[in-house]
C-alpha cells in the first residue's frame, strides 16, 4: 500500500469512526419522540455553534466559492460577504423561535405557522422546501462528495458508486442518531472546513512562490484583458479587466446566459439579489429545528457573530479567494463544469494525481486541479482537503435530511395515521423516512442529474420566501394568513419562472419573453419582491376584526421574553440605517465604488493603497464592517440575547387557537 492511500485509510477510518461511535451513542437519547427529533430541547451551545456553522456553509467554502472565483473573479469575491448574510437570518428569528418552541411545544416549523395561522397552505409549504433541501439539494452535495471520494481513489472507486458509498455515513448518522448525532458530528465537520481552506490557501501560496509572487501575478492578470468576460467595456467606471471590476450597477439583458454579457454577471443587482439566496440558508426548515431543540440561546450570538461572520468571512475573504485566483494564475483555465486542460509540468502533478486530469477532461470542473495541486505541494494535506470537503458536504446533507424526516413524520404522517401515542413507532417511522429520502437523494444524484441541478437550483431562493411567514409570526402581526400564503406562492412563482424549469414550461406554452435571470436579477430577488408586494396588498384587505386569541398569544409570548427596552427600541432606526446602508454598499450597486478607491486594477502592487486589487481591499472592509454590524444587532440591540425572564412550557389552556386570527 502507498503512503497515499495509508494516510486515506487512516484518515477516512477515524472520521467515519467518530460519526458512528456518535450515533450510536446519540441513538440511546433517541427512543422517545423528542429525543430523536429534538435532542429533547438539550442539545448545548457549543456542538450547536460548530454544526450549524458547518451545515451553513457546507462545501462551499472548499468547493464552490474557490471554482467560481476561479471564472469570474473578484466581482463574484463578494458572495464572502454571505459570512455575514447568512447568520442574518438566525438573529432576525432564531430567538424568537427558540421562546416560541419552549413555550409551545413546536417541533416543526410548519406547527408553528399551523398554530399561528391555522390553515394547511403554509404547513405544505414548509414540507415542500424541506423535501426540496433533502432530496436535489441534498443530491447535489451527496454527489459533489462522490466525486471527491473517487478522486481520492485515483478513480479506482467510479464517481457513481463512490456516491452511494460516501451517502452511507451521514445516512447512518441520521437514521440512528437523530438531531443529536447530527449535531455532534459538526463539530468535526467545522474544524475539518476551517482548517482545510486554510491549508488549501497556503498550499496555493507556496505553488506560486508565496505571498508577493502572488501579488505581482495578480497585478499581470490585472493589467491584461484575460478571463472568460473579457472587459468591463465603460461598465462601472472605465475599461477594466472584468475579473478585477463589478460591470455596472445593472444590465437590462433578457437573461444571464452564455457570453453575450458585457464584464459579465456580477452586477450590482444581480450580486444584490444574489445574496437574497444567503438569506435562504438559515430560512430551512432544519435550522427552525436547530433553534427548537436548542438547550439555551446564548450559543445563537457566539454562532452569528465569531464562528460564521468573522470566523467564515475571515477564511472566504482570505484563504477561499487565494485558492481561486491562485488556481487561474497557476495555469487552470475554463470555467464550472467546461473541460479544463492543463499540462501536468505546469503543475509537476504526481502519476497518483493524474486521475485528476481524467477528471478535467470528462468535464469535471476546477475542483480536481484544486484538489490536485494542494496534493502536490503536501500529499497529506490533500488528502486532509479532500476529506473536509466530503465532512463538510455531508454536513448540510444530514441536517436537511434530519429536518425533512422530522418535518414529514410530524407535519404529514402523524397527521394521517395514528402514530402519536407510540414513541418507538414514531421514531421508527422517522428513520425509515430518513433512509428513503437518502436513497432518493443519491439516486437523483446518480440518475436524474438535469433534473437534480435543476430543482437544487430552486431551494434556497424557495426558501427565502419563508421570511415573511417567517417574520409574521415572530414580528409582525399586521400580516395576515392570506397575505402571507398568497405572497409565499406569489414569490414561489417568481423565482420558478424566471429558473430553467419553469422557463421551460413558459416556452411549452408559446411565451419566450425572457430568459433566466433578466436584468441581471437573480430569481430570488424577483421572487421576493413578487412576495413582498402580494404579501402587503393582500395583508391590507383580510385585516382581522377582534378574536386574534392565537396570533395575540404568540405576540404576547414574544413581547414578555423579548420585547426590547425603551432604550433598545431608540437604536431600531440605526440598525435598519446601518443594515440597508451595508446592503447598499457591500453587495449592491454601491459596490462599484470598490472598482478603483483603493487604486485601479491595471496599477500594479506599488499603484494599489494596501498592495492588493481595489476590489478586494473593498470586500476585506465590508466583511469587518459586516462583523461589527451582526454583532451590534445580536448583543447590543439584543436580538439574539438570553430572554429578560425564564421561558416555561404553556398549559394546555395556554396552547395557540390555530386559524382564529384572520380571514383566509
């Protein structure tokens, strides 16, 4: 046996060890009903910290932040900043969940809107974006951890069985463990994620001769007119290579396809709308369950503020950018799922890593090069990558398969047959459910592969619309159960109509007026404000008279354990100047800003106020402005604070009346 594939045995065995020895451990608190689904409401705040951490961004600090900087540069360097915009989501609503979940029983979120609404619309709704993350979604990361797998093995393992093979660990972790064995084996997950993106940077760094060869390439690729996009043409300032510059603030174009763009995609909307996708992550059904089965809230802020703003920002802005840019000055050309050549000497890859290039030519994408020249500069080190990213993957799969199999038992078979009074029936309805939505994940993955990255597409811009359900029951009463179910489809329609799929419906039917992504909006942007709009429109004609008994008690609930002081509420219009401003400048089209304040992107290292591409330098602030931002809403404005009293479980008498508060 070669050290290789030593190293692989030894480093696979003892991960795959610790999440069976953690099931298997996880499975004796997992006989009763909300031991197995919630952890029974105990699960402590450190594992919470690290596995919501790891489920949030999953592979795509390893794989698909480092691939898409490797195409389109810079201007896509901003979707680091979704560090900071994916616990956004978690300060607006994990609190008040948790308050909610304590003082109610909720299990799911979809009980939660039955409760607060009443009705069966928004229930469905939360199934089918749960079944939405666990089926393609999950598909596509269970694939993604194939193919690293067979890459490990030199191809030895083919990229389909390797699937069906790398699906069996987080399968067991869920079936036999539950939410809790989920949640303890993030912890190893996020450690893997962080340390692996930063010795995959630092790998890239010693390829190119280290951190001021690197500059000096970049300041080359800066002052040429290479990369797929060419130049920005005028857009967003001047003629600057389109790989250092946003090309401007918007693109009235039919639809984001082929190379037709001027500078390419990332205009200020379309990166605007875009980071409405980040928003989505922490929106899924698994993260509501994450915040019911939470033991205390005082992990939430730690989570939010340390371990996903600063922690993940500082490794996307940093590690995850050098590993992307520095694939492309190493020589990796083409773009995401295009064939990629390069010659082995450029890369002095080993006859081991030549299943690499294997890869590449059958069209599989940057990530073998990247995985091959970590391998390169430390065989070690590339088999610790490797194996971060199937940890990593296998992250966010099992959370979302965990909240699917809860939410499906709870929010549909419960309902239909009689299975509450049973503990052992339940929980072992819910494994069966978990393995068959497993196997129906990998089987898409292996077998349905359009269709996967077609519906996978769709989830976290679906989920985004949970928002405003989402912020009705935790904040605003004013909007009504047919606001916010009218609006949920409204948005739905919005973001499938404006996706492949549902393009593909509007050309069956004669209608060719647009294409995907028009004006350079992303489909989650249209989605959301479709929603917004038909949410308020609606909301302000079914205003309910007197009765509200389930909405008021819910709202009552909140303002007892989480109201804000007088004091706090006089910081609320800060915090909406503040957010919107970073929003604005960050992400929108006040990024453009960015293109030239710290030096243009012809001018060199000695031309560039902090020796690095303005652009950058733009991104670096924002992400530590953005840090600051997520921390004065968590602690000082105290949104993700402990409750001012103790939260008790309601009596009977006490429970939400569903479907009184409102006309349908």
């Amino acid at each position: 046996m070669s050290v290789k594939f030593a190293w692989l045995a030894i480093l696979a065995a003892a991960y795959a060890s610790w999440c069976l020895v953690v099931a298997w451990r996880s499975a004796r608190h997992g006989r009763t009903v909300e031991g197995f689904l919630v952890g029974d409401r105990r699960i402590a705040a450190g594992p919470l910290v690290l596995a919501v951490t790891a489920a949030s961004f999953s592979g795509w600090v390893l794989l698909g932040q480092p691939a898409l900087i490797h195409r389109d540069g810079f201007p896509f360097g901003f979707a680091a900043l979704g560090a900071v915009v994916v616990p956004l989501t978690g300060v607006l609503f994990l609190k008040r969940q948790w308050i909610l979940g304590r003082r109610f029983g909720f299990v799911t979120p979809g009980e939660m809107m039955g409760a607060y609404f009443g009705g069966e619309a928004l229930r469905a709704v939360t199934v089918i974006v749960a079944l939405l993350f666990a089926l393609p979604f999950a598909g596509i990361l269970l694939g993604a951890s194939g193919h690293v797998l067979s890459w490990l093995t030199d191809g030895a393992i083919d990229a389909g069985s390797a699937v069906w093979i790398a699906a069996l660990i987080p399968l067991v972790t869920v079936a036999v463990g539950g939410v809790r064995a989920v949640t303890l084996t993030g912890i190893v997950q996020a450690v893997l994620l962080v340390a692996a993106a930063l010795g995959g940077g630092w790998a890239v760094l010693e390829a190119l001769g280290g951190w001021d060869a690197f500059r000096v390439a970049l300041a080359e690729l800066g002052a040429s007119a290479g990369g797929r996009w060419g130049t920005t043409g005028g857009l967003g300032g001047s003629d600057y290579n389109a790989l250092f510059a946003i090309p401007g603030a918007i693109q009235f174009v039919a639809g984001v396809a082929g190379d037709t763009l001027q500078g390419g995609p990332w205009t200020g909307a379309f990166t605007l709308t875009f980071a409405l996708t980040f928003l989505g992550v922490q929106a899924a059904p698994a993260f509501s369950l994450w915040a019911f089965s939470s033991a205390r809230v005082q992990g939430f802020a730690t989570q939010q503020i340390w371990a996903s703003a600063f922690t993940i920002g500082l490794v996307l802005v940093g590690a995850t950018t050098v590993l992307g840019m520095g694939a492309r000055l190493l020589g990796a050309g083409g773009g995401i799922g295009d064939p990629i050549f390069l010659l082995a000497d450029q890369w002095n890859l080993a006859p081991t890593d030549q299943a690499a290039l294997s890869l590449l030519e059958k069209g599989g994408g940057i990530t073998p090069h990247i995985l091959a020249l970590v391998a390169w500069t430390s065989p070690f080190l590339g088999i610790v990558f490797a194996i971060a990213a199937i940890a990593a993957l296998h992250a966010a799969a099992a959370a979302h398969v965990s909240a699917a199999a809860t939410v499906l038992v709870r929010d549909v078979l419960t309902r239909v047959f009689p299975l509450q009074r049973d503990d052992l029936r339940v929980v072992l309805v819910a494994r069966l459910a978990a393995v068959a939505l497993f196997v129906g994940a990998v089987a898409l993955a292996t077998g349905a592969r359009e269709i996967l990255v077609q519906l996978g597409s769709l989830a976290l811009a679906i989920a985004v619309q949970l928002w405003i359900p989402l912020a009705a029951v935790t904040w605003i009463a004013w909007i009504t159960r047919a606001g916010a179910t009218w609006g949920v489809v409204a948005g739905c329609l919005g973001v499938v109509l404006t996706e492949p799929l549902g393009l593909a419906l509007l050309s069956a039917a004669g209608v060719d007026a647009w294409g995907r992504w028009p004006w350079t909006i992303h489909s989650a942007g249209w989605g959301f404000a479709a929603n917004i709009c038909v949410c308020a429109v609606v909301s302000a004609f079914t205003q309910a008279p007197a009765g509200t008994t389930g909405r008021d008690r819910i709202h009552a609930t909140l303002r007892e354990h989480a109201g804000l002081s007088r004091e706090k509420r006089g910081l609320v219009p800060l915090a909406w100047a503040l957010t919107l401003a970073w929003f604005f400048f960050a992400l929108g089209p006040g990024a453009l800003i960015g293109n030239d304040v710290f030096g243009l992107p012809d001018a060199g290292v000695a031309g560039w106020t902090f020796g690095i591409p303005s652009l950058w330098a733009w991104q670096i602030a924002f992400w530590l402005l953005g840090v600051g931002l997520i921390a004065f809403l968590a602690r000082t404005l105290g949104l993700s604070a402990p409750p001012d009293s103790p939260v008790t479980a309601a009596g009977a008498e006490s429970e939400p009346e569903p479907g009184t508060h409102d006309r349908a």
